[in-house]
C-alpha cells in the first residue's frame, strides 16, 4: 500500500469577532452562565463579501503557497460544507477557478454537517492512493447559520482549512481512516430552511458522543495505539466543553487536546472546526508526533485519522501563509447589531 | 445587475479572480485588464500580447470613504475604495477590506485578496472577485 498523506495545508478566519456576552446581553441572558456553560468566549463573524467560496480560496490559496505543486497538477477539489453560497452550483467549481487548477479537475461539493470536510480528505486519499490524481485538496469551511435567539447563535462561526493530499513529500502521513455512521436526527436544515434545528439535549449522548467515542476506539483497535500513543488529539467542537469531555471519556489528556482546541475563542467553524484544529497542530508539529483526529457530523456520523508527521514537515515553509494563531489574533470586533446587519438577520422585504 | 450581465462577468472571471493582465510582446508595458493591443505599439504588437498573471501586490495611491453606496453595497458602509497602483504598473480601483476606516493610508502596502463583489439579489448569480487589504509587517 502506498503512503499518502498531507502535502501542504492553509487556513482562513474571517477577522470579525462577536463577544459570547455580547450576543447574551442581546437576548436578556445572563453573560457568564452562557459563556461558561457553553466554553465559548467569542466567535469569528463573516463580513458581507466573505462566504465559503471566499474562505476556501483563501485556505486554498494559503496551501499552495506552501508548496511548489503546479495547479494544473491538482486533480480534485472537494469542498465540505453546510452554508455552500449557491445550492445548486458547486463551491469547487470557484475554488478550482481561482486556484488555477481547472479544466482537467474533477470537482464536487460535499455536505455533511459537521465532518463534510473530513470526509473530502478521505475522498482524496482514495484517489490519490490509487493513483486516479497525483494531488487532491480537500477543503472544510463553514459560514453557519444560526437563528436569532437559538443557543447556536453562541457558537455557529465562520472559517475553514484547505489539505492537499498526495504521495510525495509528505508531511504528515494518515496511516489510517475510518468512519462511523447512522441514521441519528440531532441537527438539520430541511431543503430552502435559512436556519437549523436540533434536538436540544440530544445532540450530547446519542449523538455526538456515542459517534466519536465508537470511531475513535475502532481507529485505535485497527492502528493498534492507544491515547497516551498520541502527541496531540483533535475533535469536533460543537462548543467548548464536548472534546474536553469526550477526550477524558476516552483516556486523552487536556494537554493532548489543546493545540488544537479553537472553538472557545473562534466558535464552532463547523465543517472547519476538526480541520482548522489539525492545521493549528501541524503549525507547531515536528518530526515523529502522532497526531489523533475525530471528526462529528450531525445526521450522523464521525471520521477518524491516525497521523505521523514526517522529516519534512522541518523544511515546510510555514512562514508563507499565516499561522492559525496569527488568523485567530488578527481580529476586529463588531457588536450584536452590525452582526444582525452583517449576517442577514434583520427582516427585509 | 442588468440581464445580460452573466456572460460579461463569465469572461472576465480570469482577470477578476487571478487578475490576469497582458503584457505588450514589443514594448514590454503590462496592461490590466488585459487588451488586446497595445495602444502605443499598435500593428507593431498584434499577435504579441502576452498572457501575464500580476502578484497582486501594490500601494494605495489615493482613496476615498464612501458612505452613500450604490445598490449591492448599501450594507457594507462606511468602506474605503481606493486607486491601487500594482507593482508590475497597471492601476485598479477596489475595495480595502480587512483595515479600519482610520488606518487607510496613502502609500500604504496591499495585497489582493478574494471576496464576494456583489450578489445578483437572493435567486441572481454571485459575484466574487479582488479587493486588497493591507499587508501585514512580521
């Protein structure tokens, strides 16, 4: 079996910023249950010219940068996302475009909840291992939606991560995949629906919990490994607290967890949450870490990766492309009313 | 945007998005948007305009805060506009994004960057294309 792994990766956050508190203050709660029941103190916010098209470029663009790939030699683009700008006209297409990888590329867009991003990187691995494109990306990213007042205003963010996926200098090798599925109604968006429902409490056990933890212990039966194997663990986080607690419940350390922890000062960036989370560790990753990966989405599922980084992640230019910590300090705040404005909330006839 | 409007911003998405210009084949001067001949050369550069992908980058020759915006725009203002002058030489006006109102400055260093442009209303195409920001001093 051929190795295939992560060649180069970018990432892009919007620079707005909205206060947990802020949003509390607007709908009469009370700020720091809110910010300390939810482990989330603030939330990137799109500008009105940003969506996923534009994040996924920008993440695109920041991973080629990185690399000396020629775009012609990029043969897919798979984007992961449930806020696609258009629902019929393929992010990818735009993303392929702006990249210069096009015409000879194969596109499609993917939406799983959450996780549609991870599953854009298995996708690649596919046809890269079996030698149907020399190089994939595979991009998460997510300007999501939340209704005025529901508790995911508190969380729902704006960013995402780009990973080009091929078999030559490798900087982080995925050893192994897998994926955990069922038909489970925690959260979803019905067809021409401007915002999301979701069941409440059982977003918790049924759902997010019960998929990771099944994931994550079937990768680690197939990789052989156990938690303390690992340098760093990356999981889905709806909110602050989940990975912490799913990272105890499964024998990880808040220290494995850390680096890779970004939903308490960016929010939930939803298809960009597990893949920005890996881009912050592979910013400070060296040679030998084993890095563990667990994706949720929503409806439900969870895809789980097993990492090595390599020798040449110590020769990768990170300095061409900003670091995840120099896109979550370069930030700007707006209040709740030009977010309102910014995110389309306000009635408009 | 008017009907008939698909087609034209199709066959500028090369220059909108990687800003592609061109480049005389026998003066050397570089034009964007891309023309196809020089006006100086004339007969002298048909068949010899190069394709030339610009970087990008440039600085703000002079701006201004627009707060009374035309329709797509209305919700994004206050915003500076400004007159790029791009290093290869060619001249853009775009948005600045990503920069408060106060620390627009001529001269100041920038780079494009990919945005939406505007949106056709809520069934219409969208429009994406370059605004610049500044660039950031490690």
């Amino acid at each position: 079996m051929k190795d295939v792994g992560i060649v180069s990766y970018g990432a892009h956050i919007p620079r707005l910023r909205i206060k947990s508190s802020d949003i509390a203050n607007a709908w009469g709660k009370n700020p720091e249950t809110i910010t300390s029941s939810l482990g989330v103190i603030e939330k990137s916010v799109p500008s009105p010219d940003q969506d996923v098209a534009t994040i996924s470029v920008e993440a695109a663009r920041a991973a080629l940068a990185r690399c000396n790939i020629d775009p012609q030699d990029i043969g897919a683009v798979y984007v992961g996302s449930e806020s696609h700008p258009y629902a019929v006209k393929p992010t990818g297409t735009i993303v392929g475009e702006a990249i210069s990888a096009t015409p000879i590329l194969k596109v499609a867009d993917y939406e799983f909840a959450c996780k549609a991003g991870t599953a854009a990187i298995q996708t690649c691995m596919a046809l890269v291992k079996s030698e149907m494109v020399d190089y994939g990306i595979a991009i998460g990213a997510d300007t999501s939606q939340a209704a005025p007042g529901d508790a995911l205003e508190y969380a729902a963010s704006a960013g995402g991560a780009a990973f080009i996926i091929g078999r030559e200098k490798i900087i982080a090798n995925i050893n192994e995949t897998c994926s955990f599925t069922t038909d489970t109604p925690d959260f979803w968006r019905r067809e021409g629906r401007k915002y999301p429902a979701h069941g409440g409490r059982f977003t918790g056990a049924p759902a997010y919990f019960r998929h990771v933890i099944s994931n994550a212990q079937n990768l680690m039966g197939s990789a052989n490994s156990k938690p303390e194997d690992y340098n760093y663990a990356v999981f889905h986080q709806p909110n602050g607290k989940f990975p912490l607690r799913v990272a105890k419940m499964l024998g990880f350390t808040p220290d494995q967890v850390k680096q890779g922890l970004l939903c308490p000062i960016i929010g939930n960036t939803y298809s960009g949450s597990t893949m920005l989370g890996l881009a912050s560790v592979l910013d400070i990753a060296e040679p030998g870490n084993r890095i563990f990966v667990a994706s949720y989405g929503s409806g439900a599922g969870s895809d789980a990766f097993d990492i090595t980084v390599t020798e040449f992640i110590k020769e990768f230019p990170h300095e061409k492309a900003p670091l995840v910590s120099e896109l979550i300090e370069k930030k700007q705040y707006v209040d709740y009313s030009t977010y309102a404005k910014y995110r389309d909330l306000l009635y408009e006839d | 945007m008017a009907d008939g409007a698909v087609p034209r911003f199709w066959r500028e998405i090369p220059q909108r998005y990687n800003l592609i210009g061109n480049q005389c084949g026998s003066c050397s001067k570089i034009y964007f948007p891309p023309r196809e001949s020089c006006p100086y050369c004339r007969r002298k550069s048909m068949g010899k305009m190069k394709v030339l992908k610009l970087k990008g980058q440039g600085e703000v020759l002079t701006y201004s805060i627009i707060y009374n915006a035309p329709e797509h725009f209305e919700r994004q203002t206050p915003y500076p506009i400004a007159i790029i002058k791009l290093d290869e030489g060619p001249k853009v006006t775009a948005q600045i994004v990503d920069c408060k109102l106060d620390d627009v400055k001529i001269g100041m260093r920038v780079q494009s960057t990919f945005r939406k442009i505007h949106e056709d209303g809520y069934i219409g195409a969208i429009y994406y294309g370059y605004k610049f920001k500044p660039i950031e001093v490690k």
